[in-house]
C-alpha cells in the first residue's frame, strides 16, 4: 500500500517501506554469508580428511610389534592444522618423525603436506639422518616467501637392538 500523504502518518508509512526493503535486503545478505560459510565449513572437513589420510593410521596410530608398541594421534587444534607425525619402514627399522609447523590453520597444513611428502621422498632414496634433515631444510627454504618452518624430531629405531638414533631440527627433546 503506497500512500500519498505528506502528514506524519505518511512519513510513518515510508518509514515502514524503507525498513521492509532493508530487512530484505540483510536477509538476503546473511543468507548468502550462511551458504559462503556452509561452504568453507565442507572444504575444510575435505582438507582434514586429506590432511589426516597423509598420516599414519589416519592421524590415530595403534601398533603392536612384539616388544614394541607404538600409539600416536594427532588433534589439530583448528580443522586442519600443521602437527605431524610419520612412521616408515620395515620390521627391522623404522624412521620415526614428529613435528610442528609454525603457524595454524589451512597454510601451516598446506606446509605440512609439503613436509611429509618429501620426508616419505627422501627416506625413499635412502637419504642418512643427517642429510636428510639437511636436504628437506634446503627443499623447504627454496620460494618460501611465507618464511615458514617445521621444528622435527626425525629418528631411526633398530627394533632388534631398541638403539634409537635421533636428530633434533629445532624441536624439544623427546
């Protein structure tokens, strides 16, 4: 109803109109926002299964190997995150990885991937301890313009001896 008075009632009655047509307008707005948000919310939950998938045991690791056991999990603080851990080898040896990545969220988890893809790369070439911990901070260090880093604790166990050989990039004590 659109009234042509030009009295306090009339105001009133535009007053009203505008407010209509603002409503609209916010609702629309926030419905789009919940759509946008609903969205990221789905593409996070994809990253964190990807990025848990990229660990051992899915990011929950029960393992039971005669004399030993090992049992690790990881809980990002956010969806995604940049804590890692990796277990490879065989019967005899294994390369035992834990790590934190500076930073949060979906780049510290991007960086994570970039590590322990080339960690499982160098392991692969058969890369000593040492120089494996040299060439993935070169790898690392090259077009970082984020100055990102990953503090590791990178070890091999014998599990016939129980000697275990570790290096320190930057990480606590274990």
């Amino acid at each position: 109803l659109h009234l042509q008075r030009t009295d306090e009632v009339g105001e009133l009655n535009k007053s009203f109109r505008q407010m209509q047509l603002s409503l609209k307008e916010h609702i629309a707005d926030l419905q789009k926002a919940t759509a946008a948000r609903q969205h990221l919310e789905s593409e996070l939950s994809i990253a964190r299964d990807i990025q848990m998938s990229m660990l051992p045991g899915g990011g929950a690791l029960q393992l039971d190997e005669g004399e030993w056991q090992v049992a690790a999990r990881l809980i990002p603080a956010r969806a995604v995150g940049g804590d890692l851990f990796e277990l490879i080898g065989s019967q005899q040896n294994r390369l035992v990885v834990v790590g934190d990545v500076s930073d949060k969220g979906v780049p510290a988890a991007l960086f994570m991937a970039r590590v322990v893809t080339l960690i499982k790369y160098l392991h692969h070439q058969a890369t000593p301890l040492e120089q494996l911990l040299l060439e993935l901070n070169q790898q690392l260090c090259e077009d970082n313009d984020s100055c990102m880093f990953v503090t590791l604790i990178c070890g091999t166990l014998d599990l016939r001896s129980g000697e275990f050989c570790y290096v320190s990039a930057g990480h606590n004590p274990p």
